[in-house]
C-alpha cells in the first residue's frame, strides 16, 4: 500500500511512514488528521478506499 500510495500521490507526499502496532492497529493520519481507523469503524479497509480518503483529503488541501 505504501508504495502503491507513493506513487499515486508523489507529487504531494514528501515523507511516508509505516509504524507497527499490536492489538489489530491500523490508521491512517495525513498531517495529523486521522482519514482512517479499523479500531473505529471496527473492519478492515476495503481495496482503494484509503487511497480514495487520501485523495480526498489532498483535494480538499488544494
């Protein structure tokens, strides 16, 4: 996904990390706003969908 997200979106990411977790952890914060949370919506994140939140949130910036 870090990848796939790079490469989409190179021109407006200067800097991507990925940081492990335990306990089924996975979120996504763009300039400390949380786009994406499986510990709230309870489910795991559906192919595109992130990258959908990130365009979004890129649009919206712009």
């Amino acid at each position: 996904m870090a990848a796939q997200l790079l490469e989409i979106h190179r021109q407006a990411i200067q800097q991507l990390s990925l940081i492990p977790a335990k306990g089924g952890c996975f979120e996504v914060e763009v300039n400390g706003q949380l786009l994406y949370s499986k510990l709230q919506t309870e489910r795991h994140a559906e192919a595109g969908e992130v990258e959908g939140l990130i365009a979004a949130y890129l649009d919206q910036q712009a």
